[in-house]
C-alpha cells in the first residue's frame, strides 16, 4: 500500500471513530436526560487566561445546562498542566480566580453537586499517576495525535516528560471522582480513549471481579468549532483572535470591526468558500438562535459593515448580564477563594475514598 493509500485509510478510519463516537454521544444524551443523577460529569480549563466566546459557546454553555439538569458536575482547574507548555507561571493564581469568575458569570452554581477546584490541592488525585503510568506503554503515549497536534501548536522544540505523560495526568482528573461523562470536542477524542484504556486495563489487572473505575462516556459538543476573528484559526487569546468574556461593549465592538470578511458585498452562509463570514454569522446564530442561512439572507447585500454591526449587537446583548455579574464577582475576592476551598475540600473527599479503594486492590494496605 503506498503512503498516499496508507493516508487516507486512516482518515477514513478517524472519520468511522468519530461517527461511532458521535452516535454514542446521542444515546448518552437522551440517558442523560432520563436520569441526570445516575451520572458524573468531569470537565475544566488550563488557567491560562480570562475565558473568550469560544469558551462560552463551546463548553460553559453546555456544563451550565448540565448542571441545571442536576448531573453531578465536577469542575477541574487544571492548574498543573499548564507548566507543560508554558514557561510563564507568575499568573496561575490570577488567571484560577479568573476562571471561577468566568463560571459564576455565566451560570455555574456551586453546590454539593458542582464543585471548582485546582488538581494542584488534590494530591490524593495526583497519586494516581504512578499506578496509572504502569498501565501504559512509551509508544502509546507517543502516538497520541492530541499531544502531538499540542506540540506543534506550541512550537515546542525540547519536549519535557510532562507534555508526553499530559493524558495520563488528564486520566488522574476523570478517574479520581469516577465520572462517567466527559464533554469533549472532537480533538479531544483520543485522550479520552487513553483514560478508558487505563481504567479498563486497571480492572483486569487489580480487580476483575469488582470493577474500581467507570470507562467514561465522550458527550460531543453540539457547537461547531468557532474560528477566531482572523477566520483562518480556532479562537484564541494567545493568536489574539478572540473576544474575552470580559471585554467591555466599546472593546468588542472595536474588535469586531477588525473581523476578516471578503470583498463580496452579497453576504451568503458558504462555510467551505467563505469561511470568514460564515464564522460571523455563526456567532450571530449562536447568540439569536436564528439560522445563518437566514440571516445571511437578511443582511442581503449590506456587505461586511452590516454584517458586523449586526454581530456586535447580537454579542453585546448576550454578554451584557454576565459582563454585569463578572463585575460584581470581580469585588467578591473572599468568596472566590472559598467557592475554591469548598470545591478543594469536596474533591479531596472523593479522591481519599477512590485512593483508598485503589491500596486495597493493589494490596498496598498497612
């Protein structure tokens, strides 16, 4: 088979994953629905900055609705993985707070059964590693194309211990708490099988007959992937393409001024040969809840100004109540930090028990 054959064999492959994958998704949902307790979602963020619109859109969105349907959801601020592929650590502690804002503002409501919290004070969590990393083998660990895609993303030339280990420490998080449910995006597809595979080789090693940990379920994001405003790249602070969370109306609109559209006055929804207005006008949808096929043919031809006028107010209107909220966290410093050390205490609790469980079928019990 020749290397171009080869290709597209693999292709086809991802894609039949990714099909099965989704279609798995769907089931989920409906059970999901049918009893939220019977389920525990696991999903956070790298503290690398303040959250944009493609973080709201994407994800939080979805854990809000989640949570409002009663599914226990477990909140991850994964504030060790960030010296993966970052030299810069002086503002962890800043961007965690930050992130907590960004949650609150858009609808997450800590409770018994939605809890925020950094890996980096649940060392009972962190000790998972070392069994975990016994369960995996180098050459796995070095085809995972999420790290390699990472790491070209990063522009990585010396590529430390930690990006290569990256989806087992991410087995850490899933499995401490025993979640079942895990949003993901496509990309995140394969570290996600990485954590299966451990849980599944866990069991058949240590307790066949008595299953310690789930297999977690991928629940694929509905939200179409949103470029940044260069309409070339996924939305990103460190591209500076994105329009944060907490912008001010005049700096959104300033930004969306700078959008990349084309020169064609006609505005049409044509995602493969106009990727850039399509992008707008999927914002807009995703704020209006109108198709892009429909707005598209409201704007006419208005050209791009029209079409960027009608985002900013699409998005300002949007953003307005949580921008309003972010502002009033923004004075609540004590309440940040103990909607953290509630969140800590909540997972420190849940992974003394999964360690404990974890000795005893290992045998290393005192």
């Amino acid at each position: 088979m020749s290397q171009e054959e080869t290709k597209d064999t693999e292709v086809a492959a991802t894609s039949s994953t990714y099909e099965a994958a989704l279609e798995r998704s769907k089931r989920l949902e409906a059970e999901i629905a049918a009893n939220p307790q019977k389920f525990r979602v696991l999903t956070g963020d790298r503290p690398t900055g303040r959250l944009h619109i493609g973080h709201y859109f994407g994800s939080l969105q979805n854990r809000v609705r989640l949570s409002q349907m009663g599914v226990p959801t477990t909140i991850l601020i994964a504030d060790y993985q960030v010296l993966t592929d970052h030299d810069a650590f002086s503002e962890i502690s800043q961007n965690t707070k930050q992130l907590v804002i960004d949650y609150l503002a858009c609808g997450i409501q800590p409770s018994k059964d939605v809890i925020i919290y950094p890996h980096s004070y649940v060392p009972e969590a962190n000790q998972l590693m070392l069994p975990f990393l016994t369960l995996i083998s180098n050459a796995e660990l070095g085809r995972n194309p999420t790290v390699k895609e990472e790491i070209q993303a990063a522009g990585i030339k010396s590529v430390n211990a930690g990006m290569y280990t990256y989806p087992v420490h991410q087995a850490c998080d899933i499995l401490f708490c025993k979640a079942t449910v895990v949003p993901v995006g496509k990309d995140q597809l394969p570290h996600l099988e990485m954590t299966r595979t451990i849980a599944r080789r866990f069991n058949e090693k240590f307790s066949p007959k008595k299953p310690v940990f789930p297999e977690p379920q991928a629940l694929l994001s509905k939200t179409p992937s949103i470029l940044g405003l260069d309409g070339s790249q996924k939305m990103s602070k460190s591209r500076g393409n994105a329009i944060m969370l907490s912008a001010t109306e005049d700096e959104t609109a300033a930004l969306i001024k700078k959008a990349k559209t084309d020169a064609d006055r006609n505005i049409t929804y044509d995602p493969e040969s106009r990727p850039e207005v399509a992008n707008l006008l999927m914002i807009i949808s995703l704020c209006t809840g109108e198709e892009p096929q429909t707005i598209a043919q409201r704007i006419g031809d208005g050209g791009g100004g029209a079409l960027k006028k009608l985002l900013t107010e699409a998005l300002n209107e949007t953003l307005r109540p949580i921008r309003a909220k972010r502002a009033q966290l923004e004075k609540e410093g004590d309440y940040i930090r103990q909607v953290l050390l509630e969140g800590v205490e909540a997972a420190r609790s849940m992974a003394q028990a999964t360690l404990r469980e974890v000795r005893s079928v290992m045998n290393m019990e005192i």
